[in-house]
C-alpha cells in the first residue's frame, strides 16, 4: 500500500506555493483599508492632521497675541517709570530749593536776633542813662521860685511813664 504523507492542515501551507498571490491580496486589503478610511474622514469632516495645523496655528496666535501683551505692558511700565523719575526730579528739585529758603531764611533770622540784641543793648544803655540822669537831679539845688505841691507829683508821673515806654 502506498500511503499519502500527511498533509498539514495549515492555511499558510496551502498558498505557500503561491506567493504573488498573498502579496495582492494584502495589497488589496491594505488600499480598501486606506480608501475606507479616506472615505470615512471625508464623510465625517474629521480630519486629525488639519485639527493638529489649526491647533498649531491657534498656539502660534495666541503666542504671538501674549507677545504683543508683554511688549505693551513693558512699554506701559517704561512710560509709568519715566512719570516716576520725572515727578521724582521734580520733587528733588522742590526739595532743594526748600532747603535754600530754609537756609535763607534761618540766616535772616541770626541777622534779626543780632540786631534785636543790638537794639536790646542800646535800649538798656538808654535806661542805664535815664537812671543815672534822674539820680543826679534829685541831687541837683533847687530851683529858685516855689513850686507848688502838685507839681512834684506829675513830674514823677512824667518821669514814671517815661521809663514804662523805655522798657516796654
């Protein structure tokens, strides 16, 4: 008896004899694959590559929009920055010459009181003088004639109110 060697039962096996056949039937597979796939994007508008560029895109705005904010913020705080130096020099300015007026001022002021102390002194020589010229008069002889009892006391009137205004 001659016996069949057993043949195996695999797929591969059978069309192992014929390779150009399996390579276009995976051809075949592989462009309907793509072709439903394309079909299917087309169909729904869902296209990822152009949602990634939009997307790219939108970042790229949006970068450039945050770009241009900074720049005009930076340009704000230069402006604001430049007011604060002014205003800064403006009140240094003022300072100085608050502080000349100050220093004016004070010398006026040692001028006044030197003189005050000079007035001061010279009035103080007029009393001491006045003092001295009233103290020789009671020594002084009378006066020849009489003198009535009412003139002695006016003239010490006379004489009191005389040094009231050389103090006052």
């Amino acid at each position: 008896m001659i016996e069949n060697a057993p043949r195996s039962a695999s797929p591969i096996a059978r069309f192992g004899g014929q390779p150009i056949a399996i390579a276009a039937a995976a051809l075949v597979i592989v462009v309907l694959g793509v072709t439903s796939i394309t079909v299917w994007r087309s169909y729904t508008g869902n296209a990822p590559e152009t949602d990634r560029v939009v997307a790219a895109r939108q970042l790229q705005a949006r970068a450039a929009q945050a770009s241009e904010q900074l720049v005009e913020k930076t340009k704000g705080l230069e402006a604001t920055q430049l007011e604060s130096i002014d205003q800064l020099q403006m009140v240094q300015d003022q300072l100085q010459t608050v502080r000349r007026l100050l220093a004016t001022q004070q010398s006026d002021n040692r001028k006044l009181s030197e003189q005050v102390g000079t007035l001061t002194e010279a009035v103080e020589g007029l009393r001491q003088s006045f003092a001295s010229a009233q103290a020789s008069e009671p020594a002084a002889a009378p006066a020849p004639g009489k003198r009535s009892a009412k003139a002695k006391p006016r003239s010490n009137r006379n004489a009191n109110r005389s040094r009231a205004k050389a103090r006052g």
